[in-house]
C-alpha cells in the first residue's frame, strides 16, 4: 500500500510540472553532500538528475562536492555547514558506518528528511538514522559482474583474476569487491580450483591505477581478468594501448556508464559494465523529500539496480551519455 501510494502522488508530481511550486508557501531548501570530487564524471549524471528535479519542484537545491576525491572528513564538513543553514532535507552518500552517524541523528532530531544516496551504512537503517537508502544492492552487483564476465573466461587453463578496490575501507567498494570475489570463489570450487584471485587496492586517481595495475600486470603476465569496483579500468585499458596489448588478452570490467568507459568497450578492451542509473540517484531523492514535506508520505528505498552493459548495448548508450543522464 505505501508502494502505491507513492507512486500515486509520484505521478501527481510529475504531471504538475512546475506548477507545484507555486502551490508551495516558499521553496524547499535541499542539500545534496556526497564523497566525491567535481572531477568524477559518474557524478555530473547524479547532478543533472538532481537539478532536473529540483527545478521540477522549484525547490532551492545546491550539491556539494569534496576537493579531494573520496574524503570522509571533507564531506563531514560540508555536511555540518548545510546543516547549519537549516534545510528542509539532507541527502547524502554514506560511505562510512560510523563518520556520519551523530550528524544525520541530530539532523533527524531537528525534523530535516535524511535520505542516504549512493552509497548507505552497511547495516542499512539499523546503522545510521537516514529514512531510505537510493542506490545500488552493492554485493548482488559485484557478484552479477563476475557471473556475466565468467562467460569471457577461457574454457581451459589457469584463470589470475585480480579485483581492483578503489576506495578501500569505504562500503561502495568494499561491498562490490566482496560480490565479485563471491562470486569467483564459487566458480573455484565448480571449477577444479583452477582460479587465482588476488585483491589490490587501486585508488581513486586514474593515473595511480593505471601505475598499480600496470605494475600488476608486469609482474603476472599471465593475468586472465581485472574487475575494477568503479571506472577506472578505463585508465587500465590505456596501459595495455600503449604496451601493445591486443583487446580481449586481459578481460576487464567494473562499474558506471560513462564516455570513457564507453570508449574502450566499443575498443574492445573492457568487456561487462554495470549500470547503476546515477540519475535516478539524483532525481528521486528530491521526489521523496518533496513528498514528504507535501503529502506526509516516508521516504522509501529504491534499488536503482545492476544493469549489465557488455559492447552491444554501447550504441544506444553513447547518446545518453553525451547528454550526461547516463
């Protein structure tokens, strides 16, 4: 009944377009703080579907961004000073199970809607105060990755698959690794344990994973596989351009639906990608904020899902992306 009923007024919001801000007594204040730099394309797709909405509601809304790539305390700090300013809603990525905590718990207190984007506590609602979590199912997706990227795998022979965490210690992509190795440990056990599976902290920064990996690489020649748990495998596949390194000799894969990614899989060079829609990321926050300050209706959990991209999908893909929704 809550499913339908949000969707009911969903629909109502929707089909007012920018009429409903009119019917407000003074636009909504909403803030939008994450863990990630300006620089990371995944997260200009999240902005455009959070303005597209934002300006549905003619709500007043601003993003911020950290200065450094993936820095808990910056984001700590641009949350307090949103904070401050009074907002009616906060959304926020949590990529921490303890960094966030007291600030969402005395946000809640003050009567701001939390709702966690992105990324969530890994003990979901149990874990921190925020009202629902839109975003991705990280386990299921790192595990559908290494499912659909075992077709790719040759039929014969020792199979070295390298699983390329970026953010160590943070939930995103711990959780992606931990579903890509599940994943590679039971095709292990169904396959004569002729897999090698090796984890490497590879970092957020295009041009240190490609140093590390590439490292990598020199010192196992014989690498079958790299899973990379965002989208920088793309800087990986410029290392094995510039050695000479035909596509397909090195099977790679991760996640986003971005230009460069969508390059090197039309290359060849990057074979399974999953799609977590970082637009609706965006979008539907905002929708349930305003439901919630408009009809009383909680905010729920949306699964925006593990999408498998492989080179096929590429064509269609390209035009979104260009118009930055994908």
């Amino acid at each position: 009944m809550k499913k339908l009923l949000i969707s009911a007024a969903l629909g109502a919001v929707l089909a007012g377009g920018s009429a409903i801000g009119s019917r407000a007594q003074e636009p909504m204040k909403i803030v939008f703080t994450h863990h990630s730099s300006a620089s990371n394309p995944f997260w200009q797709a999240v902005k455009k579907g959070f303005d597209d909405a934002c300006a549905k509601i003619q709500a007043n809304c601003q993003m911020v961004f950290t200065q450094t790539e993936g820095s808990i305390e910056q984001q700590s700090a641009n949350m307090q000073a949103a904070l401050a300013a009074n907002p009616d809603a906060l959304i926020t990525s949590i990529v921490d199970n303890n960094a966030f905590d007291q600030i969402i718990a005395d946000a809640r207190a003050a009567g701001v809607t939390v709702i966690a984007s992105n990324v969530d506590d890994t003990e979901g609602a149990a874990g921190n105060a925020r009202q629902a979590f839109i975003g991705q199912g990280f386990i299921p997706a790192g595990y559908e990755l290494g499912k659909k990227m075992s077709e790719f795998f040759p039929k014969e022979g020792k199979i070295r698959a390298l699983v390329g965490v970026s953010a160590p210690g943070q939930n995103w992509s711990e959780q992606r690794a931990a579903g890509v190795m599940k994943f590679l440990e039971e095709y292990k056990a169904a396959n004569g344990g002729r897999v090698v599976i090796e984890r490497l902290d590879t970092g957020t920064d295009g041009a240190v994973v490609a140093d590390r990996v590439g490292a990598y690489l020199s010192a196992h020649p014989d690498t079958t596989v790299y899973f990379d748990t965002g989208l920088w495998h793309a800087y990986v596949a410029q290392v094995l351009i510039d050695r000479g390194i035909e596509p397909g000799k090195v099977l790679m894969g991760g996640f986003d639906i971005v230009s460069e990614v969508l390059q090197q899989m039309e290359a060849g060079y990057i074979q399974v990608q999953v799609d977590q829609q970082p637009y609706m990321q965006g979008f539907m926050p905002v929708m349930e904020a305003y439901l919630a300050k408009n009809v009383g209706l909680l905010p729920a959990d949306i699964d925006t899902g593990k999408g498998i991209i492989v080179k096929e999908d590429v064509p269609k893909l390209k035009e979104l992306a260009a118009k930055g929704v994908r």
